[in-house]
C-alpha cells in the first residue's frame, strides 16, 4: 500500500469513529407513553373538538303550539311561508357553530322529508305545494356553507298503525334509516332516544340492528343514545354535567330508556371499558319547539349552561328552533350571537400566553420533548405535559410563572390529551401559594369559575392528586371573564 492510500485508510477510520461517537453522544427522542384504555376514534375527537353545536327542533309542534304532538294533525297545518335554510345555517356560522341537527321525524310521527313509507308527511302538506323537502333543504344550505349535518329520528311514532306492532313497526324505522342515510350525503351525527307510546310500553326498538345499519351506510357517523355506541346523552336536558365527568361507562350494563342510569350516565364510569363521551341537550327557550309566548334565557344563564358542559368535558347542543315562518326568530339570533361573543371574549385571550412553564418532573429530555411549554403551544390534543415515570412518588404538579408580570384572572382552564385516554382523577388549583379550587376529572377540557372572583397571582400551580397512570396535560388557559360576578350569583 502506498502512502497516499495509507493516509485515505487512515482518514476513513478516524472519520468512522467519529461520527460513531456523535451519534452515541446524540440524544434520542423520547417515545410517547402508552394510551390508557379505552381511547377515543377520530370521529369522536372530532365531535369533541366542536365543543357548540345546534338543535334545530321543526315540525308539526311548531304549528300547533305543541310539545309532543298526538299523531292526528292534518299535514294541512304544515304551512312555513318563508322557510329559509339558509337563514338557519347562517345564525349557526355566525355562532360559530360546524354541526346542525335537525329533527326529520318527531314523536308525531310527521316526516320533514317526502318519505314513500308514509303520507304523514311534506309531501301531503300545502308547503311548495308538496313538493317541498326540509332535510334536502337543511343539507343544501349546510353544504354552501361547510356545515356539518346530523338528523334524528325519532323511534317512538305516534301517527304510524304499525307501532305497537314490533316487526313491523321495527322494520318500518330501519327503512326511513335507509332513506335518509342514503338520500342526504355525509351526516355526521344521528339521534335516537328511547321515547316510548303509553299505549305499546313493551314495545322493543332493535337498536342494535339500527346501529348496525347506521355504520354500514355511513362509517364515519357518531351514533347518539342513551348508551352511546359514540356518544351519551348526559341524563338531563338541563344543558348540566356531574362535576365529575367521565368519558367511559361499560355500554354492557345499560338499557336505553332506563331512568335508572340517569345518575350513572351523568358521571361516566372510571371503570368503564367503553368511550362515550356525553352530550348535553338543553334548549335556548323554555320548550325545545318555538312558541310565540316564549323567550330565549338569558345570557347569564346560557353561560352557566356552558361552563357546566363544555367546561366538565362535554359537547353542548343547543336547542335553537324556527317559528312557524320558517326562520329562527330575531330574539333568538341576537341571544345566541351575544353567547358567541361572550364566549370569545372570555377564551379568546389567554393570560398565560409568553409565561414560564415548570413542572415537578418531565418525560425524556428536551429532544421530542414533554416538557411543560407545551401546555401553551395551542395544540389541545397532541402536545402535552408528561411528568417523568420515575419520579411518580414525588407527586406531579405544573406551574405557570408570570416572570415580574401579575395574571389578573376568574377562570383556569385545563385540558387533557384525551387522544391517549382520560386519567386525572383528582386535582387542585394555587395561586401564590394559596388554594384556589379542587376538582375531581378534567378530560377534553375543565373550566373553573372561581367562587370567590377575581384573583392576582405571579403564580398558578396545579398539582394532580390522583390518575390513572401519568397525567397528560395539554392545555392550561388563565382566563378573565366579565360577565361572572360570583357575590350576586350566590344571592
């Protein structure tokens, strides 16, 4: 070998080991911990992520000033002389809100659509002269403007001679499912409960038959029940959650329209093997169809509606129903365009943006990294907090530091990353030192209105007293809210 190739050789060793040395000096990333079961499906991150979206109750009741028709109305009554879909999905963009639920079918058994199973409907009606269709109406409108549509259909039927009758009756539902899963496009959200006639109390509803259909035509649907499969009703219509909120239950041991869930379904289960986030109804008037002799809350009380629900880990659908014009009543869009921007005004600002986040330890090092910086980078799901697994016996806390500025605030805000399961199951809130709150879960996201009001702190700490495995926190928000005035609320 000469001596120019003996100088190469040597070059070529030294280089080798070299970049062996950096790459062992090289910190690796540091892998995510594993998810706790049971965890979401991207359909339901989805729904969560709306946090707001709108009832629209229409119908054979907004003619007759009913709540519950009897079944016998005359299709003549059905006669909205300027009905404006577009109008309705307006006020929900304007609310901010990407999903709308309308109900195709209610107890009396009147369909929105010209359905071939049925005259008890807008086909036989004066409305376009029976060549009207809502739900084809409600889906135009939604798809000009990149709403979402969901429909419910309501099992009990009080019109139809065939319920009572349970495989007929039963066969009857599953094909106006068809008919609308089939006929309208995409919808994101369909809508049973488990109403049942006095005169058929026995009467079964195949709804696991129902289920199974739904996700043959539309795989991506959230199906909404008493026990899910994808989403819980919250065992009231008060718009209210349990302080403690669970989005798991074991869906084996409910049967849909047994009052005696209520409790159960209200709480969530941190036992449960099944994630079924629940959903709060509650109407923005007295009744869920438009009356004229009533008016929608008012603003203080859709805002207790809304930290009672979206702020204990709950999706809020609001019930905002057309008059028998066929519009949303301008009472009604000036309510609900004051609650979009109340709820701007509140969450729009965070004070904790730019602070210095601490922690009682972080997952792996900074490459890839867990740290507490990521509770405000704005990702609500996928950046988190993640304390060391190590070190659980030293107790997991995270802070926010104002560095010489003073955060003047009424509401903290906590968020977890639900992606990988709901775990906390206990935590509390300090301020310089001072406890602020306590609060059992927190899951996609947990809104503290503080009692006593407004607060002054350099510092905000929230220690986690019990989980499931590691907490994982994704967001904190320090809010201030002008609207909550806690001595007068106590009165």
């Amino acid at each position: 070998m000469g001596t120019a190739e003996l100088w190469f050789a040597l070059f070529l060793m030294v280089s080798v080991q070299f970049f062996e040395l950096v790459i062992s000096k090289r910190e690796l990333v540091t892998t995510p911990p594993l998810p706790i079961l049971p965890i979401p499906t991207s359909a339901q991150l989805k729904w969560q992520q709306r946090e707001l979206i709108m009832f629209l109750h229409f119908g054979m009741n907004t003619f007759t000033d009913s709540e519950w028709g009897t079944g016998h109305e005359n299709p003549s009554l059905f006669k909205p002389t300027g009905l404006d879909a577009h109008q309705w999905v307006d006020v929900a963009s304007s609310a901010g809100i990407s999903l709308v639920i309308l109900t195709a079918k209610h107890h009396d058994g009147f369909c929105l659509w010209p359905s071939q199973y049925t005259e008890h409907s807008v086909k036989n009606s004066p409305w376009k002269n029976g060549h009207g269709d809502v739900v084809q109406e409600l889906v135009d409108a939604a798809n000009s403007k990149g709403i979402d549509v969901g429909l419910y259909l309501s099992p009990w039927d009080r019109h139809d001679k065939r319920y009572g009758h349970e495989l007929q009756y039963n066969e009857y539902y599953l094909a106006q499912l068809q008919e609308l899963l089939r006929r309208y496009g995409s919808v994101q959200e369909i809508w049973f409960d488990g109403a049942k006639g006095p005169n058929a109390p026995n009467m079964s509803y195949y709804f696991q038959d129902w289920f199974s259909m739904v996700k043959e035509l539309q795989s991506s649907i959230n199906i909404f029940s008493d026990a899910g499969p994808d989403v819980r009703w919250v065992g009231d219509e008060k718009g209210y959650a349990g302080n403690t909120c669970w989005s798991t239950i074991n869906r084996n041991s409910l049967r849909i329209g047994d009052e005696s869930i209520v409790g159960y379904l209200n709480m969530g289960d941190p036992k449960g093997t099944d994630w079924v986030p629940p959903e709060c109804d509650v109407s923005i008037r007295t009744g869920w169809f438009w009356h004229k002799s009533q008016e929608p809350k008012p603003l203080s009380q859709l805002l207790e509606i809304y930290y009672n629900s979206v702020g204990r880990n709950c999706l809020l659908l609001l019930n905002v129903p057309p008059n028998s014009t066929g519009l949303i009543s301008d009472s009604d869009v000036r309510r609900l365009g004051e609650f979009r921007r109340a709820i701007d005004t509140i969450f729009s600002t965070n004070l904790a943006e730019g602070s210095i986040c601490k922690a009682s330890s972080q997952r792996g090092g900074k490459v890839g990294g867990f740290g507490p910086e990521n509770v405000l980078d704005g990702d609500h799901l996928w950046s988190y907090w993640a304390p060391d697994d190590e070190k659980a016996h030293e107790g997991h806390w995270i802070e926010i530091v104002g560095n010489g500025k003073v955060f003047t605030f009424n509401v903290v805000r906590i968020q977890e990353a639900i992606g990988l399961g709901q775990r906390i199951k206990s935590h509390e809130i300090y301020a310089d030192g001072n406890l602020l709150a306590t609060g059992t879960t927190v899951g996609y996201k947990k809104l503290h209105r503080l009692q006593m009001g407004t607060v002054q702190a350099h510092r905000v700490r929230i220690r986690i007293k019990k989980s499931r495995a590691w907490p994982l926190i994704s967001s904190i928000g320090l809010h201030f809210d002008p609207y909550w005035h806690p001595k007068k609320a106590n009165r």
